[in-house]
C-alpha cells in the first residue's frame, strides 16, 4: 500500500478567500488603495498630508482607474 498523498495544497483558505473577495470586492479596494500610494510616491508626494487633496486629483483617479475620475457622478 502507498502512501502518495497526490497533489495536496496547504492553502486551504483560499477558496473562502476568492468568495469572500467575491463578494465584497475587498481585496480589489485594497489593491486600489495600494496602487494610489505607490503613484503618489512615484509622483513626489511622500507625505501623507497630501493625501487628501490628491484623493480628488483627476490624473490619481485615472491612473488608479476610478470609474468617474473627474467626480462628476453625484452618489
């Protein structure tokens, strides 16, 4: 009798990961959140309190591929 375990994975939260990521879109909003410090440092604002002001910066939004980079759409 062997003993092969076949191919095994010890990542067994990540189904539940990619539901919940499903669902939610969490980790997609984190990623965004990621991608405009990352352009925020690459552009010489190495401060956080810019970070306000460049929240509305038409350029970060599309950079980061807000939907509505101008800010146009009334919520």
């Amino acid at each position: 009798m062997g003993f092969e375990g076949g191919t095994i994975t010890s990542g067994d939260g990540g189904p539940l990961l990619r539901e919940v990521e499903k669902r939610t879109g969490i980790v997609r909003g984190f990623a965004a959140l990621v991608a405009q410090r990352v352009y925020e440092l690459a552009l010489g604002y190495e401060d956080l309190n810019d970070h306000d002001e460049l929240r509305q910066d038409p350029l970060l939004a599309v950079l980061v591929e807000k939907e509505d980079p101008k800010g146009e759409r009334w919520v």
